[in-house]
C-alpha cells in the first residue's frame, strides 16, 4: 500500500511517528518506576508494643 501524502490534513506517518514515541516514552516512565521503586524499603504495617508498655 503507497502512503498516499494530503495536504489537507495530517500526514498518517506523522500520526504513526507520534504514536511510536509516545508508546517508547511510556515503557521508559514504567521501567523507571518500577526500577526506583524496588529500592525503597516497605515500612512495617503496625507498631507491635512491648510488653512492659502500660497504656
């Protein structure tokens, strides 16, 4: 199939080059994410007291 270049509207390869980029720029913001992300330590869900503690 021949692209077919109009000069009324976009260029469909310039609608697929923007669709391309934007999928990339998406993997690299996840990747990045999910990268920093197994870094940070998990925090605890509860404080367990002492037993000495008196409330």
């Amino acid at each position: 199939m021949r692209w077919k270049i109009s000069h009324r509207g976009h260029d469909p390869r310039h609608i697929d080059l923007l669709a391309a980029l934007a999928l990339v720029m998406v993997i690299i913001a996840a990747w990045r994410f999910f990268e920093i992300g197994s870094d940070t330590p998990k925090p605890a869900a509860f404080i367990v007291p002492s037993q000495s503690v008196r409330w």
